[in-house]
C-alpha cells in the first residue's frame, strides 16, 4: 500500500496556545509573528488504519506554522512555499501521496500549483469532504422528519470548491434553494441550471431556510444566533467554523453538526487529538487515508471543482474500506437525543409565533 503524509496547521493563534501554554500571554499577533520565523514540523506518525479488506497504510501528519488569517494576508507564492516545505517533510518521511488540509487546499489554485511543484501526487480532499457534507445533510434532514420537499436549504459559500457541489447535489432535493456568496455574478452562476435556486449575497438570508450548508473560507464566523429560523438544521463544514459559538448558548432550537467527521476503520492513532472522538478523523484526512489504502498514488481532487463523479467515487470507496460518517457532533460534544427532541419541538412551532 501507498505511504501518505497529510499537512495541518493551526486554526488561530490561540489554539497554538493550547500546545503551548507559555505563550498565552501573548497578543495573538506577536504568536503569528512566532510562527511565521518556523518551518514546518513532523507533528506525528500515523497507525492503525486497517481497511475492512484487511489492507493497511500509515503515514505522517506534518504542520505548516501558518494560521487562516496568516494564509489569507501573504502573498500566495510565499503560501505555496510553506506548503511545499511541509509536502517535502512528508515525502522524506516515506510519503507516497499527500493531502492538503483545511486552508493549505484553499489557498491560491486549490492544489493544482502544489501538485505540479510536489515530487509526489497531492489531494485535498474535498471530494470525499462533499460527499460527508451531504450524507450527513440528509440524515440529519431524515432524523428530525423534516419533509424536503417542503423545506427551503441554503449553502453558504456556494461559489466554492466544496459549496458548489454541495448545492448542486442538494438543491433539487429541496422545495427551494438559496446560493449564498459574496459576488453577485459568480453567485449566479453558480446557481446557473438548478431550477430551484435563487442567487443572494445577502447571508441574513439564511433566516428563511430549514436547512443550512456553510462552507466559506471566511477566518471568522458568518452565522449568527439572530439569523437562524426557528429550528433549523446547520451543517458546518467549514474550518474554521462558519457558526458563531454564541449559536450554541443562545438558540437550543437550531441543531448544528459538524460536517465531514468520519470514523477511520482499524485502530488508528493519529497521535494529535483533533477534539474528535478516539478512532475519527476529518473527510479530507480520510480521502487521502483511502487512496494510500487503495495504493493510488495519484492527484484526486485538485483545483476548485469537485465533480459528482468524484464523490460517487469515494463514496465506493468509502463503502469499500469501512469509512463511515460519525455520529452527530457540535461544538466538540456529541448531539445528544434530547437536542434532537427539543429542535423537532420548535419545528412544529408556528413561524408566526
Ligand atoms: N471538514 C472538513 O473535512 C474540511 C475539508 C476541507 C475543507 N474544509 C473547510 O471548508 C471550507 C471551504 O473550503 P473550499 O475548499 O470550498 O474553499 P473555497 O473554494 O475557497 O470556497 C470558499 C467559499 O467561501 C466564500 N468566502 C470566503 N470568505 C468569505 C467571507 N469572509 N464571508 C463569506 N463567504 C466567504 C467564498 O466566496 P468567494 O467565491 O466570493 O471567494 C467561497 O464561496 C474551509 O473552511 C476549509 O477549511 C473542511
């Protein structure tokens, strides 16, 4: 089988904190000015993974020291070169195919420059991040009996890589679909031959649909407590969150998962805790697990288009190889039945009430 390497990086400054508590005291500027001076690190080797055929793989999990927000102010060669620094940790250290994780896949070209730098082939991800995103939608949709066909869903980032195609899939499942993103043209076009969809810039928007994807590259929550309707659904798939922690204090009616955690078949080791339960993993670390089972070495999932062939296909794979989506979590804490309960309370609610 393959040997893979996957390349992390922290989230904000202030989970670096949590690594290394000396630094807490700092602005988080001054720990970004830290981090820019250091170069990648092998932040752990992992085992365990066993594919139900009985195939098995391990690789390294390699940090790039920038966070979203350093990402989104350097120039993007300086991003390439931080990514391809960590890609060629991972290759010294065995890997056969690396996957670019949370904003290392959302910089520049989404991959495609990287693959063509990187001495081995390269994935983001987000074919099989697409695929979680809807099923776990759906199921969600399924367990709060919520009649699809009456209901209106919104993606929020629907001009992404990942946005795109969820609202693509998802859309005429639904009564009516509002595409959220931020240029009124590309927003359009991205809604561009689903019947049902309407175009908006506007993510207030969100307060008239039952359903909501988020899935923006924004470095700070786009969804707040006052936007949401009464007993809405939210998967979050973004990372980090579209959804403001306040949502989780101040509206017990909405139920808001977490999109793209999945259960890694064996007994895997990650050897860094993501806030996950033992044994889960995110769907991009996961689709880079699968091809390294698969002994493909090859770039999946490059560039800002995710096709529905892609999905289908990890999808299998993913059948294949014992990859399953986790149970509903939010906020690091499993969702509990009584959550379920309370937000099936406040949909039978009248909107006018
Ligand atoms: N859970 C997982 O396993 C997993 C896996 C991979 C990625 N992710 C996360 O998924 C997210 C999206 O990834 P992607 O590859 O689809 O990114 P992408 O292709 O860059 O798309 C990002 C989308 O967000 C919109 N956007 C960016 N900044 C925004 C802001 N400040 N406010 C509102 N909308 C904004 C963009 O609009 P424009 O078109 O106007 O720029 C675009 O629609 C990222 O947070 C990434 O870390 C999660």
């Amino acid at each position: 089988m393959a040997r893979f390497g996957f390349i992390i990086h922290p989230l904000s400054a202030r989970q670096i904190t949590k690594l290394y508590p000396a630094l807490k005291l700092l602005p988080d500027r001054m720990i970004e000015a830290i981090l820019a001076k250091q170069g990648p690190r092998l932040a752990s080797e992992v085992t365990g993974i066993k594919s139900k055929t009985g195939v098995e793989t391990t690789g390294v999990l390699v940090g790039c020291s920038a966070t979203p927000k350093m990402f989104a102010r350097m120039p993007v060669e300086k991003s390439y070169e931080m990514i391809l620094d960590a890609v060629n940790m991972a290759v010294d250290n065995g890997a056969e195919i690396v996957g670019l994780g949370a904003f290392t896949s959302v910089v520049g070209d989404a991959g495609v420059t990287i693959a063509e730098r990187s001495p081995v082939p390269i994935t983001t991800g987000n074919s099989y991040t697409v695929a979680t995103a809807i099923q776990g939608t759906l199921e969600a949709c399924d367990i709060l009996e919520l009649d699809k066909s009456k209901a209106t869903i919104a993606v929020v980032g629907s001009t992404g890589s990942i946005g795109r195609t969820c609202a693509q899939v998802l859309s005429p499942e639904f009564a009516k679909a509002i595409l959220i993103g931020r240029d009124i043209e590309r927003t359009t076009e991205s809604a561009a031959g689903i019947p049902n969809a309407v175009p908006s810039i506007d993510v207030k928007q969100i307060i008239e649909a039952d359903v909501v994807v988020s899935v923006t590259s924004s470095e700070t929550s786009v969804i707040q407590p006052e936007d949401i309707k009464l007993g809405a659904i939210i998967c979050d798939v973004a990372r980090p969150r579209d959804v403001s922690r306040r949502v989780a204090e101040k509206r017990p009616d909405v139920l808001v998962i977490e999109g793209g955690v999945v259960k890694v078949p064996g007994t895997p080791d990650f050897g860094i805790d993501f806030g996950f339960p033992k044994g889960t993993a995110y769907a991009c670390m996961s689709e880079t697990f699968m091809l390294a089972l698969e002994d493909r070495a090859e770039s999946f999932t490059l560039g800002k288009t995710v096709s529905k062939e892609q999905v289908e296909e990890m999808l299998s794979l993913a059948e294949k190889h014992g990859f399953e989506l986790e149970g509903f979590r939010a906020f690091e804490k499993a969702v509990t039945e009584e959550t379920i309960e309370r937000v099936k309370a406040a949909r039978l609610v009248p909107s006018s009430a």
